[in-house]
C-alpha cells in the first residue's frame, strides 16, 4: 500500500495506540491501510512503547509514522498521539483491534458533510484470536455487539472527533490512566459538542485472553474523567455529564476495592448529613437501600445538583 503523499494534509488521522503488545498491531495497521478512502486522504499513526525491527519495518512498508512514548499513562499516550496527528479528524484504533475496509470512507463522509459534526461513534462486530468473525457480520438487536454499539462510550477504535474539539481538555488528558473511551465520551458531552452515532458495523472489536478483564473496575478512571470535567465552565450538560459520571463511579466504586468503596460511602454520607431539601436524603438513603447502589440518570442529577447548590464536594481528593 502506497505512503501518503508528501505534502499533502490529510482529512483523516488513524492514530493506533499500543503500549507494549505486538501480537495484534500488524493486523491492526493493515486494515487501516486496507481502506476503500484514497490514501492521499489519510494518515496512519503508530504510538507504541518499543522498538521491533520486524515490525516497524513492516509498519513503515504500510506507510505508517512510528511515535515513541513510554508513558504508561494511556491519557498521556492518547494526549502525545493527537499532537502528532495532522488531520482534522482522528479515528483512534486499539492495536488489537482492526477497521472494516469501508471505516475511513464512512468517518471522511460524515465529518465532511456535517461542518459542526465533533464526535462518531459507529458500530462493531466481534472477532477472535485470529481474527475470525466471532458473531453476526451484520450484527442486529439482541446481538451481544449490536448491544454494545449503542453505547456511546464503548470501544475506542468506534470513535473518531474532530482535533479541535478536544483542544479545552487536551492538557489534562494525562490525568486519566485508563477507560479512555469514556472519557472521549463524557468530554464531548461536557463540551456540548455535536455528536452522531452509526449502527454499521465498522469497527471490528478482537474478543481474547490479554484485554482487559469485564470485571476491571473503573471508579478511579471516572473520577480522573469528572476532575477533568470540573475544570469546564457550568452547563447544563456539563451538569448532566458529571450527575451520569457519579452515578458510574458509585456504581463502580462498590464493585471495586474497599478504598473506592470508602469514598464512595463517604461522599454518600455528607451529601445524607447536609441540610438539604428532604428528598435529597431520601435520595441518599434509596441509594444505600441494602448495601447496593443503582444510581437512574434523573436521580444522579438531582443528587449532583444538590451537592452543587450545598457547596459539597464529592469528589474524593
């Protein structure tokens, strides 16, 4: 597959993150430069931890721009990658996961036809070790992967935004260790930025043993997202993006180690022991209902917007 063009500014970033695994990378980079878009019109970008001379030698055969970072950090990562990328939209790719042939064609189409358009999240289709079609092609409801492309936060090689949406939170992007989906999620909510979502199944989402484990807890990964989000001017959407990110983090926090737990019930207890209206200590009080916390989206609003009003500070330090 023919290099960009020298000189040439491309529309469309492929930044594909990997730290230090390389069984999948290859096969991540070739379905990026296996894109129905014109190659002049993108741009691959590789950002990984280590040096392999087989598989950089391969990489740049592809056309691809090698960036070293040994940052552990996947927030400084993600934050090193989008500098280096040049083009107006970035379509990340997990280095164990590949892009269906039509992705980038789809991603240019939709940025170029909509101006105000900041975020895509497009639909996925599970695949195997191998690469094998691990469920429906065209995955339908009731599908486990058509299920999860509803979600707009799940799957990171689902989401493309346009550079210039980022730019208020670029800076703190360092800050967020991991979960890096739902803090592109969750920003450009914040942001109110204009998003869009597609059911195609253009993202092909690899099913195996060394991602991470469905039970990996995420409380501290959405309470880095929400110090982030603190850091924007008030809005009512910045308000809903914070009340749905403490409803996740309560929720995650019982899940997870007993020093989650800790803050988690903390926070709960001074919002219980303000003055606040009544049903705020209702509301408190549902929450805690036999040691389970199941937080609905209007209630993690009017909790959030209580804590707000009260000056009290949930957010563990």
């Amino acid at each position: 597959m023919a290099a960009q063009r020298v000189g040439t500014t491309p529309q469309v970033s492929v930044l594909i993150t990997a730290y230090k695994r390389k069984e999948f990378l290859l096969s991540a980079a070739r379905s990026a430069a296996a894109q129905t878009l014109s190659r002049d019109r993108y741009e691959i970008v590789v950002i990984k931890a280590f040096e392999d001379e087989i598989i950089d030698r391969e990489l740049l055969s592809l056309g691809c721009r090698l960036v070293r970072d040994d940052h552990e950090s996947i927030g400084e990562m993600m934050r090193v990658g989008f500098l280096a990328c040049r083009g107006e939209v970035v379509s990340v790719l997990d280095d164990d996961d590949e892009f269906a042939e039509g992705k980038l064609a789809a991603v240019q189409e939709a940025f170029s036809s909509d101006p105000g358009l900041g975020y895509l999240h497009n639909g996925i289709s599970l695949i195997d070790e191998q690469g094998r079609t691990a469920g429906p092609a065209n995955p339908g409801p009731g599908d486990r992967a058509f299920d999860m492309s509803r979600d707009w936060g799940f799957c990171t090689s689902a989401i493309s935004v346009r550079r210039a949406a980022l730019a208020p939170v670029l800076a703190h992007w360092p800050e967020v260790t991991k979960g890096e989906d739902s803090f592109l999620d969750f920003v450009t909510r914040a942001l109110e930025v204009h998003r869009r979502q597609i059911l195609d199944p253009l993202t092909r989402y690899r099913v195996h043993g060394s991602m991470s484990s469905p039970r990996t807890n995420f409380a501290q990964a959405y309470l880095a997202t929400a110090r982030v989000i603190r850091t924007l001017p008030r809005s009512s959407r910045r308000d809903a993006a914070m009340a749905s990110l403490l409803g996740k983090y309560f929720s995650a926090a019982v899940r997870g180690r007993s020093s989650d737990r800790g803050s988690a019930l903390w926070a709960l207890l001074q919002l219980a022991g303000t003055r606040r209206p009544d049903c705020v200590r209702e509301d408190a009080r549902e929450v805690l209902c036999g040691g389970l916390l199941v937080v609905s989206p209007g209630l993690s609003l009017r909790v959030y917007r209580s804590l707000c009003r009260g000056q009290v500070e949930w957010l563990p330090s």
